[in-house]
C-alpha cells in the first residue's frame, strides 16, 4: 500500500521543482523576508533556566520560599583584599562607592561600611536603637583603624558577612530591585553603570575590586554567549567552506552551497523570534548547527549531479535525477537527524524542548532549502567543466576507497575482532565514568569573573545560595527558646561543614541583640538563657528604627523561620552528601510532628536539576533510538536489518562514553548532550549506504558481494566528505570559552570520526556476514521506498 501510494512520488517532486524555478526562488525569498521580519522578536536570556518543571517537589519548595521571604540571589558583592583601604582617604572612597551605588535606582539597598548600623540599648526607652556605624568619616589613620578594631573584634554579627577578619577582607553588598532581576535593565546597569563605577574607583584608588553574585555572574555570562554566537557562524562558515573547496575544487559548487546555509541560518533567528523564545547557550548554537548539518545535503546533492552529467552530459535529466534519487534517501536522513534533536521535546525542561523544537525544525528547512535552491540555481548555468569534475577521479579518494574494499573483502575477521576489543575496553571505560558537575564548571574559565567567583569562595566560603526553611506549625513560634536552640544546634553543623559558609539567621540577631543588651560586649553574642528571652524579644519587637528588626529572618506571623547560608563549588556527588547530613540533622533536631522543616536554593535546585537532566536525557537518547529503529523498519522491513544497522551506530557511542570514562570527563547535561545528537546524525551514513545496497540487489540479482562493493564504491566518497565536514564543522565548538560547549564540539566530533569509520567497514563486513536471509526475491521485490529509482537500474543495465 505504501509503496503504491510513494511510487512516482520523487519523480513528480522533480517536474514540479524544475518547471516552476522562478515561483519557488520568489517563494523562498518572500519567506526568508517574512523570517527576517521576526528578528526583532529575538531577545537573549536574562532568565536563569529552571531545568525541573514546575510541579516538582523542588520546585514547589522553592515557590513557596519566594514567597514568603522574596527573591533570593539578588545581590551583587564587591570586595577589596588590601591592606592600603585602611587609610582616610581610600576608606573614605570606598564609603563613598557604596553611596554611589545606592543612588541609582536598580538598586534597591545597600549593606556597607558607609550605612553600617550597629545595634544598641536605648535604657530610657527600653527599646534597641540602630547606631550609624561610621558617625563621621574618619580624617586620620588612627580613626580608620579604631573603626577597624571595632568592626573586627566587636561586630561578631558581620562576620563572614561584611568582613573576613583572617584576611582582612571588606565586602559591600548591593541587592538589586527585584523587578528588574529578569529583564534587560539588570543587564544595562551591570555592564555599564556599575562597570564604569569600579572602573573609576579602582583608576582613583589603584585598588582591584572583585565583584560577584549572582545577577554578575549571569549577565557576564549572559553577554560571553552573544559574543560566542557571531564567532561560532563565522568559523563554522570559513571550515566548511574550506573543506568543501578542497572535496570539490568548484567556487560555483561552494558559493552555492553557502548560499544555502546562510539562508537557513537566517531562518534559524527567524524561527526564534516567530517563537518569541529567548537565546540561551544551547539555542545559540542552533545558527553554527545548520551550517554543519546543512552541508553534508549540499555535498549528496551536488555530488550526484556532476555524477550524473559525467555520465551522459544531459542537464535536464542529470538535475531531475539529483531530485529523484537523492530526494528520498536525504529527507529520510534529515528525519533521523532532527528525531535526535525532538526528542528533546518530550523533557520537562523549557531549555531542552525549545532547543528540540527550534533545531529539529530548521532541520528539515535547511533539507527543503537545498533540495530546492541547489537544482534551481544549477539549472540556470552552464554544465560544470571538466575541470570541476576530475574530484571524482581523485587518486588518494581511490585508495582509500581501495583501502575500504580490502578491509571488508580480505579482513572481515580482523574487524570483528578489533570491534569487540574495543567494545570490552570501551565498557571498562564506562564503569569509570561518574555522574557529576558543578554550577560553575563549564563557565570560561579565563574570564575576569570567573577569577572573582574564585576570590568570593575563598574568602567567605560560597557563592550559591542554600536556605533551610523552618515551619513552627504556630504563630511566633520561631522566636521561642526552644526553637532558637535548635536553629542554633543545625547553624553548629552548617558552619562545621567546609563546603559551606558560616549561617546567617534569627539566631544571629538574637545573640546580636544579647550582645547589644549587655552594651555591646563581644563575650555576650550568644543565646540568651530563657529568663533573658522574654525580655530581650520584648524589646527587639518594640524597636521601630529601620523596620523590623526580625522581617529578614522572619516571616510576619513570627511561625517562619529562614537559615541562610552558602555553598562552595563542588561535585554533584558532595551536594549530595552535603544535602543528605543536612537532612539527618535537621530530623534530629526538628521533631516532624512539631516542625516542618526543608531545604531549597539555588545550590539545591542545581543539584536536582542536573540530576534529573541526566535521567530524562537518557531517555530522551532510548527513543531516538526507538524513532530511528522504526524509520528502519519502515525502510526495510526487516528485523535483522534494523539489528545490522542498529550496530555501527551504536557502537560509537560506546567508545566516546567509555573514552570519557578513561580521560576523566564526566557525565553532566553538557555531555549527555552528545549521544542523542551524535546518534541521530551518524545514522544517516547508514540509511545512505543501505538504501544504494538495495537497490545494488535489485540490478544486480540479489548478488550480495557485488551489490555490498558496488554500494561502498558509490556511496563511500559522499560518506567520507560528509564525515570530514562534520568532524570538523562541529569541531569549531571546541574553540568556545564554555566548558559545556567544547565537550559537546569535541565529543560529537570524536563520535561521528568512529562511526563513519564503522559505517564504512563495520556494516559492509556484516552484510556480507549476516545479511543473506534478507536479500531474497519476496522481500526486495515489494520495497516500502522506492529510494532510487528504476530507471538507475535501466541505465546500469544498458
């Protein structure tokens, strides 16, 4: 039925391409115009991508936090480690860099030295009064240094906070309108107003600033993607252009080609912008990806016409045949291409399923741009030259097709062997792998925040966020002793804890406020006994100046209690131990049946999402496995032949997992990456190769041996060119600043290297070895596709 219903399809596909060239060139061009129109609609991330969907347990966690204590991660820190601040004049101008900041309205406060206040009794009124740290500015050295004294050995409260008293470090905290948090706003003020600030007081003071946190750190690397993006065009455009120069010897046959690409690259922003979705690091390298993928159709395309006029010198019918027999067998393996990227679609995550959607759909347009444009265009010239065919006859392409024909006739065996050694090395490789990654592990690590992220780390022992919510279950409930010595008891093991930082919460301000009560002896910042509590609280509650004084660490019923505290950069398998004594020690301390009590934070959220990143992508990499097998079914109805081409495809994927395993390169959504990308475009060799193979039967009366040698001579050149355009084109990516982005290029290259090596040995070898059930009469006879047409047959025939 289906072959009924295909038969004469391509051929028809042809007449009507090649008799209506001017309408579909004005009908390309008017929906190039039409894209181009939605550029405008493009706009680069300012989102931080929240990898697990919205009803996860982690999620919802982190929903309600938000809303009752706000926005977390909106601060920027800036810190001086030298000695040379502590004089007036560089003191003073630090005070006055904060003021600076303050005064701009993207910033919402501003915690420094300059506002520091320091908490007293007032005996009159009974109540605790903030105290402006800094009454005047200091004129001399030795007014500096008693303020420094003071802060250091008397202000326990800002420890780890404003100050690390080992090194002598000064940090001033400025937290952002929460408003602009996610919006181009943040960007413009962080690389220019606040950029341009340090800039002066670091010319002013010949002081180096660090600055950090988290809305630095993203709209940095926010910026490092869009510089990345032009860079990525352009290198893909200048090696495949080389490569395909070098194969083909022809500015004609490479123009056109880059004309085809640049075209699908316009589509690709096109897309983006009709979508409205936003350019984040994985949609970004979508442009760069249709340029690669969008040459090797060029290469079979351009390939199988000069073939053809070699043969007998007639355009017309060498331009309908290019339509006719390559049309079928390319928009099969452009299919299989974009299943590798659409599985990404069925994820959870809105990173993954726009990145799924947008590729596997430009895809399929770079498919129809060239199956279009490249006949067209090619009907509009002169017969390609002598000169532009004698690639075909090249002497090294010869050998190693030679070579190619010698392996699979005289050392089958050798193959096999070679195949299941690497095999077994390869699965030992893999047990060593480990599952694992960091926040900031593929960010560039050369970058000057990337330096300052480390700077941040050492001195105050984290840069991501994990808050511990504690529930009372009753109004007020978090201000009872009882409560504060729990609180108190899980801050011990947190600040034991070398990943992470010392904690900020309620207890804090509760030893502080002892402190201050005790007219600000450092000996007294500790918990209050009970008798001391009730009236302590008692005159915090009364104390008006600047707030509430608890409306940080509290929320407004009293029942809410919030444990801040940071973590270092470490492996997803320490999060885990770290989140799991958290947990044994918060069901310690916290009875369930009078606390609730749970973690969250971005720190947290890192963890779960890579974790389940990690779990869906290997899914996603099992049903693109399941859609390609199916495409094979539908190809060749054979169970034995989806086994046959199943195995050189699979196999490299094995090698690259049990490389990363030997050379210490970890599983992570970066490179998870790799194996539904790779997969879904190696197989294409394959469904080139098996569908010449066929129809090498049908002319050759079921001889296999000829057919397979016949098959590998015909098809071997395009495989190798596509393969070396590949290899290369993706390689481009290993010159990204990102970690994420060169494991991906070097691991996808390395992969497709193996498996046109496989394709090209492995599965001629296995044709000749296993394949004899399936080349019978019955089976050919009635084929599902007519991939190449008859009338090759015909003129091999004649």
């Amino acid at each position: 039925m289906v072959a009924k219903l295909t038969k004469g399809f391509w051929p028809k596909v042809a007449r009507i391409i090649l008799r209506n060239r001017i309408l579909i060139l004005l009908g390309v061009a008017a929906f190039t115009v039409f894209l181009g129109l939605q550029w405008k609609n493009m706009q680069f991330s300012n989102t931080e991508a929240n990898i697990l969907p919205d009803d996860h347990p982690a999620t919802v966690q982190y929903n309600a936090f938000k809303n009752i204590f706000g926005e977390e991660g909106n601060a920027i820190v800036l810190a001086i480690r030298d000695s040379s601040l502590f004089t007036p004049s560089k003191f003073n101008r630090w005070n006055k860099l904060s003021k600076q900041l303050e005064a701009f309205p993207e910033i919402d406060f501003v915690v420094s030295t300059d506002n520091l206040k320091v908490l007293v009794k007032d005996d009159e009124k009974q109540e605790f009064i903030m105290e402006p740290f800094i009454k005047d500015s200091p004129k001399t050295k030795a007014e500096v240094e008693q303020l420094k004294n003071h802060l250091f050995e008397e202000l326990p409260f800002y420890d780890n906070l404003i100050y690390n008293p080992k090194s002598g470090t000064i940090q001033t905290i400025a937290y952002l309108d929460k408003d602009i948090m996610n919006t181009a706003v943040r960007n413009e003020f962080i690389l220019n107003d606040l950029a341009e600030l340090v800039k002066n007081f670091e010319e002013e003071t010949n002081l180096d600033v660090r600055v950090s946190g988290m809305p630095y750190i993203r709209t940095w690397n926010t910026k490092s993607i869009v510089d990345e993006i032009g860079i990525f065009i352009g290198a893909a455009l200048l090696v495949t252009s080389i490569i395909f120069f070098f194969f083909f010897r022809s500015f004609r046959a490479t123009l056109i080609s880059m004309c085809v690409v640049i075209i699908g690259v316009m589509w690709a922003f096109g897309i983006l912008g009709l979508f409205k979705y936003e350019i984040t690091i994985l949609t970004a390298l979508i442009p760069p990806l249709i340029i690669v993928i969008g040459i090797p159709n060029c290469i079979f395309l351009i390939n199988k016409y000069q073939q053809e006029v070699k043969k007998h010198g007639n355009q017309a019918l060498s331009l309908q045949r290019v339509i006719s027999k390559i049309g079928n067998a390319t928009l099969m393996t452009n299919i299989t291409t974009a299943s590798g990227f659409a599985t990404f679609i069925i994820l959870d995550s809105d990173l993954l399923k726009e990145f799924g959607i947008v590729a596997s759909i430009n895809i399929i347009g770079i498919f129809i741009l060239s199956l279009l444009i490249i006949p067209i265009l090619y009907s509009f010239m002169p017969l390609p030259k002598n000169k532009h065919l004698k690639h075909l006859n090249k002497k090294w392409i010869d050998f190693f097709v030679d070579w190619m024909e010698r392996m699979v006739r005289h050392h089958r065996i050798g193959v096999y062997i070679t195949s299941v050694i690497v095999l077994i090395l390869s699965i030992i490789g893999i047990y060593q792998i480990e599952i694992t990654g960091s926040r900031i592990e593929d960010l560039p690590k050369d970058t000057h925040y990337f330096k300052d992220i480390r700077f941040f780390e050492e001195e105050f022992d984290g840069i991501m966020p994990m808050e511990i919510v504690v529930d009372t279950k009753r109004k007020n409930g978090a201000i009872k002793p009882a409560t504060l010595k729990r609180i108190d008891q899980l801050g011990t093991v947190i600040e034991e804890t070398p990943e992470l930082s010392k904690p900020i919460s309620l207890v804090n301000l509760v030893k502080y406020s002892k402190q201050a009560f005790y007219n600000g002896i450092p000996k007294y910042y500790q918990l209050p006994t009970s008798q001391e509590n009730t009236f302590i609280m008692d005159v915090a509650r009364k104390s008006s100046n600047d707030g509430n004084l608890l409306e940080s660490f509290v929320d407004s019923t009293g029942q809410t209690a919030r444990v801040t505290t940071f973590m270092r950069d470490v492996k997803i398998d320490r999060m885990e131990e770290i989140e799991q004594d958290m947990l044994q020690s918060i069901a310690k301390f916290f009875p369930k049946e009078r606390y609730n009590v749970f973690m969250t934070g971005k720190a947290l959220l890192f963890l779960k999402g890579t974790k389940y990143l990690v779990k869906n992508l290997l899914l996603s990499l099992a049903l693109a496995i399941g859609l390609i097998s199916l495409f094979m079914a539908y190809l060749f109805r054979s169970f034995r032949m989806i086994i046959i081409s199943l195995v050189p495809n699979l196999l490299p994927l094995v090698i690259t997992a049990g490389l990363m395993g030997y050379l210490g390169v970890p599983i992570k959504p970066s490179t998870i990456l790799v194996f539904s990308i790779a997969f879904g475009i190696s197989v294409d060799d394959t469904i080139h190769f098996l569908a010449k193979y066929r129809q090498e039967l049908a002319a050759n009366r079921w001889q296999i041996k000829k057919s397979v040698y016949a098959a590998l001579r015909e098809t071997g050149v395009s495989m190798f060119y596509t393969s070396i355009v590949l290899f290369f084109g993706f390689s481009v990516f290993i010159i990204s600043s990102f970690g994420g982005t060169k494991a991906l290029g070097g691991l996808v290259s390395a992969t497709l290297l193996f498996a046109m090596l496989a394709n090209l040995i492995l599965l001629p070898s296995l044709l000749l070895s296993l394949e004899r059930s399936i080349a019978n009469k019955e089976v050919l006879k009635k084929p599902q596709i007519d991939i190449l047409p008859k009338d090759e047959v015909n003129l091999k025939d004649k």
